[in-house]
C-alpha cells in the first residue's frame, strides 16, 4: 500500500504509511505509543516552524512595521518557547509561571509581553526584575502597583466587539472582565502618565477561534478611534480545523483583515496562539474498553479523558477521532474518558473502524489548551509532551509520575 494523504485537521506533512499508520512528524504513532506509552501529546515540529513562517511571510509581504507574538497560554512549554524564539517571533505571558517557562525557553525578555487581568504584585516584580519588554496593563489598580517604575507599557482596551465564538471565549465585548472600557481609555491615559510609565500603545484581544475575518478588521479602526499610538496590538484568535469540514480563514487573509484598517507607519502586532500550534498536535491513547449498549451507543473507553483535554467539557469544543492503525470505518462511536465524570467525553460521535481493546486512538488538532490546562482530576499523571521530526521522536516535557504526585505532599 502506498502511503496516503490524511487531512488538514492533522499536522502538516503526515500520512498513512505503507501499514496503514498514522505517522506524524515522520513517526509512526503506534510505534511511538509502544515506546513512550500513552496517552501522550505528540507534535510534529516542521508544522510549528511552517505556521511561524506563513505568519513572519505574510506580514512582511505586506509591512516593514511589524510584530508576530506567540500566545504562549495556547502551549506553555520551555521546549515550544525555544522553538518560536529561533524563528524570530515574539512572546506573550499571561502569568509568572508563563514569563518562567518563556526565560528557561531562552526567550529575550525585551522580547516578552505580560499579560493577565490580574497580575500580582510579585508577578509585575518578578516581570520588571527580569526585564520584561512591555506590560499590558488591564486596570486602574494595575496602573497603581505599577506607579513610579520607568516601564514600557500597552493599555488593554475592551473594543465592544462581539465575534460569534462560544461565550467563555469571548473576551472583547463591552462588559468583559478583560481591559479597559473605550470610554475610560482618556482616563487611563492620563493615570498611566500620571504615574510615570512609558505608554506605547494599545492592545485589544477579541477572543479566541473566531472564524469571521470582519470581525478582526473593526480592532484596529476602534483603537485607531482612541488616539494614535506607534504600537497597536490586535490580539490572537484565528480559529482553526478540529474537523475535516472545517475551512478556516487562512493566515494570509487574516493578516490582510489586521492590517485593511490599520494607519500607515504604525507598528501592527498580533498574538496567535491557536493557530500556531492547535494543528502540530494530536493525542494518542490506547482504547481500553468497548462497550456496546445495544441499540443506542458504543463507549470506546480511553486512557485518558479530561485531565489531558478540558474543551470538549468546558466548552463543548468538538474533536474527530481515528483509530491509529485502522483510518476510516463506519461504526458510530462516543469516545469517554477514564475520569468518574458522565461528561467526561472527548468526541460524542466519532466514526471508528471496529475499534477494540488495545487499538491506539488518535485525536488531532489537540495541540492547543491541551496540554496548557492538563490537570491532576483522579491523580491521573499528566502525558508527555513529543516531538517529532524527519522521523525522530523526543521527549520535552516527560511523563508525570506517581511520585510527582506525592512530592508536594507534606
Ligand atoms: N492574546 C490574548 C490576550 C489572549 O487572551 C489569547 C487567548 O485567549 C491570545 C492572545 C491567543 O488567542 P488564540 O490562541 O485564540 O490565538
């Protein structure tokens, strides 16, 4: 059997090889399950640098007056944070355990934006001390912990626009919890002078897998409407495929739609996280149990669940799922998870190719807010995070213990 295109919902560059097997990265995911057991994160890392490129390329092909900033929440890793610093991106930090990760990952601190909506003293300390570049300062309160230090800043601006996304990933309608209201922006300008610090410009972040090109055009003419500024930032949130069916805007388009409205000469920079890094990634498991409740439903039980993916249970995010060695079938199937939650289910209706105990389960596109909010549920020992490339796999997070989980224990 030659080997066999897969689609756009996988990383790019994998196939079915002459077995029939998922192969990612140039590894086979069965053999990879074998070796480092599951479940596990599994990333091809050409797609993270072709996705960091199609980013720098589209900008450029377009402004000299730009700034490519990885979301770093999306995928908090030293590893991933090393691999964005040598293409030449930027990163955001939306705590100090991220600005931590984002250092031991080599970043140059000038290069680091810190976010969060409420950051702590020690976390704004800890920030300066390190030489964070610029601080996107979200309140009034912020604007006071911070007076008297000689900081580069970004004012956070709510732009009261409504993108249609789920409402828990909506962050840029008028009542958000995030940033300033357009009508307090003069206000805040004026405390920010106030207290000594250095205001470069304006951030604004919609939210998060908006499909809507519109959507993006209106930041720049509000922010533009407040004021001019050298440095705009108009935040992340390009959706991308969970499923076959979806068709995502592309990058180019999307930086198009940035930058339709944004003024001549003014630095344009934007935050992606999602699509940098959601389609690197897919999860393997290992099916464990198959349960066929007759005339309703087959469980195909995984070894892992909601501790190593929360969407599908936050906010009903939906995924497909294949089995490893077995693409295609027929046989509608939910998968569950192993955690003592009835919602703990990944992907309600998978078509699966008579799956059965021992298959290794692939979902893809989890590559994003996967491993960023795996957790502890059951004292279930978070995955491995792999990477793979030209047929080479490497551990760069490795697999929880039992132990990891009695250390913190006094
Ligand atoms: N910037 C900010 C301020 C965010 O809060 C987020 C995520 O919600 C992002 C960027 C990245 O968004 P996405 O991963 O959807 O591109």
């Amino acid at each position: 059997m030659a080997a066999v295109a897969v689609s756009h919902v996988f990383p790019l560059g994998s196939r079915l090889n002459r077995r029939g097997r998922l192969e990612v990265g140039g590894c086979d995911v069965v053999e990879l399950a074998r070796e480092f057991g599951t479940p596990a994160y599994v990333y091809a890392e050409d797609d993270m640098r072709a996705r960091a490129r199609a980013y720098t390329e589209a900008f450029r092909a377009r402004t000299e007056h730009f700034e490519v900033i990885y979301a770093g929440k999306a995928f908090p890793s030293a590893a991933v944070f090393r691999l964005f610093a040598d293409a030449g991106l930027s990163a955001d930090v939306a705590s100090g355990g991220e600005l931590h990760l984002a250092l031991a990952g080599g970043f140059h601190p000038a290069h680091l934006y810190m976010h969060g909506n409420n950051k702590t003293q020690a976390e704004l300390d800890y920030a300066i001390e390190q030489g964070v570049g610029h601080i996107v300062v979200d309140s009034f309160d912020e604007i006071e912990r911070l007076r008297g230090r000689p900081q580069r800043i970004l004012l956070r601006v709510t732009p009261g626009i409504k993108p249609s996304t789920h409402s828990f990933i909506q962050t840029g309608q008028a009542d958000s919890k995030f940033g300033f209201a357009v009508e307090d922006v003069p206000r805040a300008v004026e405390a920010c002078r106030d207290a000594g610090l250095e205001l470069c410009g304006l951030h604004a972040h919609i939210g998060s897998q908006i499909l809507e090109l519109g959507a993006f055009e209106r930041i720049a003419e509000v922010l533009t409407g407040l004021g001019e500024w050298p440095l705009l930032n108009l935040g992340g949130g390009l959706g991308i495929a969970y499923t076959a069916a979806d068709d995502p805007p592309s990058v180019a388009d999307y930086v198009d739609a940035l930058l339709r409205r944004a003024p001549e000469g003014v630095t344009v920079l934007c935050e992606p996280g999602r699509s940098l890094v959601g389609n690197a990634g897919v999860t393997i498991y290992t099916v464990g149990t198959v349960k066929r409740v007759a005339g309703r439903r087959t469980y195909v039980a995984v070894d892992g669940g909601m501790s190593d993916n929360l969407r599908p249970m936050l906010y009903g995010a939906r995924y497909e799922a294949e089995i490893a060695g077995r693409f295609g079938g027929s046989d509608p199937c939910t998968i569950a998870g192993m955690h003592c939650e009835s919602g703990d289910i990944l992907v309600q209706d998978a078509l699966l190719d008579d799956p059965r105990p021992g298959d290794v389960l692939v979902i893809p596109a989890t590559g994003a807010y996967g491993h960023a909010m795996a957790n502890n549920y059951n004292a279930v020992p978070r995955p491995p995070v792999i990477f793979c490339r030209d047929g080479e796999a490497r551990v760069v997070v490795r697999r929880e213990t039992y132990d990891d989980l009695t250390r913190r224990e006094l």
